[in-house]
C-alpha cells in the first residue's frame, strides 16, 4: 500500500547529511513502527552460501568474475541438505540458498535440494541466485520455493550500468516483476556508500521497494573487497546506513528487513544496532566452515573461522541482552495476510 503519510521530501529530510532529526529519534520511531507492522520479534534466517560461482563483474563484489584468487566451489544437495538439517535442528524456520550468478549452477540442483529441504518440515525456502531463466524461477517455485531475493542493488540508471558491467536496472526490474506475479515473496535492497550514490539515489531506492511491493528489504553497507575495482574505496558510513534503515522501516512499515552481515562486520555491534534501527531479521551463515572462506564478497567477514554453533550462541547473548524474543514461526511475509 502506498505511503500517504510521508513523502519522498521526508525520507531525504531523515538521511541528509544535515538532518535536524536526531538519529535516537529517528530510531526510536522506526522500532514503534516495526512493533505495530511486524511484532516484537526476531525472525532467524539460516544462510546456506551453495556457491562462489559467478560470471557476473559487478564492480564492488568479491565474487565477480575477473576475481582468480577464488577457490570456486559449489556444494552437493547431500552437503545443502546436510547444512540445513542444522538449521532445523536449531529450530529455524527459514533457509535461504544464496549463490552467485552462474549458468554452472544447474536448475536441477537447486530443484532438488528444495525438495531434500522440504522433507526436512515446515521450513520456508528463500533463493538467493541472482538473474536466472523465468523458466527456472517457475520449476524452483514447483519444488516448493517461498521466496527470491534479488537486490536492485540501485534505483539509478546510470549508476546500475556503471556497477554492473553488461547488466541494466530494466532487466532486473523485469525479473523482480516476474517473481511477484509467479508468486515468490520477493525481496530486493540496495547498498549504501557505493561511489557515485547521492541522498536522491537512497530516497529513489526507497520508493522504488514500495513501487515493487517488496516482502523483504535488504540494506547493506558497502564494504570494500579485494581484488576488485573498489578495493580501496571507504567503507559505508555506519551511521548513514543505520538511519537509512531507520527510514525504511518507518516508510515501508511492514517489511522483513535484515540487519546485515556487512553492517556487522562494519560495526562490532552492528547487527545490534540494526535491529535498534528498525531491522527485525538476522541470518547467521550454515556455510561449512570450508566453503564459507571463499564466500567473500568483501573483505574482513566476520564469523569466517566459526561454526554455525559458536556464532549463535553470541547472538543468542547479543539478541537477550536486547530482550529481544527470537520467533519460532516461519516469518512468511506480514503482506501475505492482507493479500
Ligand atoms: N548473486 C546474487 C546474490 C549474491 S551476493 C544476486 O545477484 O542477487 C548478495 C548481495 O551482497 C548482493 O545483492 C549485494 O547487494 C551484496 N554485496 C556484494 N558485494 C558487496 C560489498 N562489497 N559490500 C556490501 N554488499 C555487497
């Protein structure tokens, strides 16, 4: 549903370098809007990277293509399956299958670990996969798939080609639409800090969700990897991205949003404040702790050298100290039930 309370006047007001709302408050806000829209839980995502394959050359990713100092790997269903009857075993309800964009990664695959996946219980499945055939998207969504996330990364023309060597913002558009008229909840999100961006282009990614009826949102601070282009570009500004979340929790209302790996890895306490900023996901990675050190997409990721069960009980530590109450459910999209 559209916004009417607020304007795009508004948002750029609450991410200006010289906003006169003071980030508390923006915060503030933003958590009493994310308790009437979303509740006051935490949704866990287990986070399954299946593969560092890639044949894009986005210029800020670790993963792209021109990267050689990769060890390039993709996971079996029997390892998929494996990573995510840990999952359930901790009792999430959701796991997402995250890869880069590669035709190696075959369709059937991806088919059957759902499946595999599926006979686990009552657990959601979110792809992660990048731009694939329609054909695909509709075979995975057969297997029971729930839910696609495919960042639009920027709402900027201009900026998307700059970023996206031989890519367009149209054609993901296209494949977005696809996804939520097939049936996928669907999410989409941008980077915060990649060179080029102004406010505008934050404001425009913000209304470009809305225009999307995205599901889920993802904002992630960009952080610089090696080996690519942006190696040595400045990480996002921390505060920048907290209250850009803050402002889209406060606009989008009742949207998944997660605070991210990248915003932990940016900040010690990161996912902490992404969730004090209006976020209410977090996905701790499943990745074997083989594959999960050439998963870079940027450098200094933390949790590289850990196993999934180290990393929980952190943030089962962090999550309680918040009194934050993690939920037992699936977490399928609060726009399901209006729909
Ligand atoms: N290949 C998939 C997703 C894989 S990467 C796809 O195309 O959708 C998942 C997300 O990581 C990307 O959507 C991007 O927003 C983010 N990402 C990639 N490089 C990053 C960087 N250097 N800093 C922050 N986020 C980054």
């Amino acid at each position: 549903m559209k916004n009417e309370d607020y304007s795009a006047d508004d948002i750029r007001s609450w991410i200006d370098d010289d906003s006169s709302v003071p980030s508390a408050d923006l915060f503030e806000t933003a958590r009493q809007v994310r308790k009437q829209h979303c509740g006051d839980v935490v949704y866990l995502r287990g986070l399954i990277e299946i593969s560092n394959q890639c044949s894009c050359n986005c210029l800020y990713c670790g993963l792209r293509h021109s990267n050689e100092n990769l060890s390039r790997y993709i996971m079996s269903r029997e390892e998929i399956t494996d990573a995510a009857k840990l999952v359930a075993e901790y009792g999430i309800k959701t796991v997402v299958m995250q890869s880069g964009e590669s035709p190696l990664i075959s369709a059937e695959l991806i088919e059957d670990s759902i499946c595999a996946i599926k006979e686990l219980g009552d657990i959601a499945v979110t792809l992660s996969l990048g731009e694939r055939n329609f054909a695909d998207y509709d075979l995975w969504l057969k297997a029971g798939a729930d839910r696609y996330l495919l960042k639009h990364e920027t709402a900027n023309k201009i900026l998307y080609r700059k970023l996206h060597p031989g890519a367009s913002l149209d054609e993901r558009l296209d494949h977005l639409h696809y996804l939520k008229s097939a049936g996928y909840q669907t999410g989409t999100g941008n980077i915060i800090g990649v060179p080029g961006q102004t406010t505008d282009d934050i404001v425009n990614d913000i209304l470009l969700c809305e225009a999307l009826e995205a599901d889920m949102i993802s904002i992630s601070p960009f952080m610089p990897s090696g080996n690519t282009p942006f190696s040595k570009v400045q990480p996002a500004d921390a505060d920048l991205t907290l209250r850009v979340i803050a402002a889209a929790r406060i606009y989008l209302r009742d949207v998944h949003m997660p605070a991210t790996t990248a915003l932990a890895t940016l900040l010690p306490d990161g996912r902490e404040a992404g969730l004090k900023a209006g976020a209410n996901v977090i996905m701790p990675s499943f990745t074997p702790l083989q594959y999960k050190t050439e998963y870079l997409i940027y450098d200094n990721k933390i949790c590289l050298n850990e196993e999934a069960r180290r990393c929980l009980t952190s943030l089962d530590l962090t999550l309680g100290s918040l009194g934050y109450h993690v939920s037992g459910e699936r977490g399928d999209s609060p726009k399901l039930a209006i729909r």
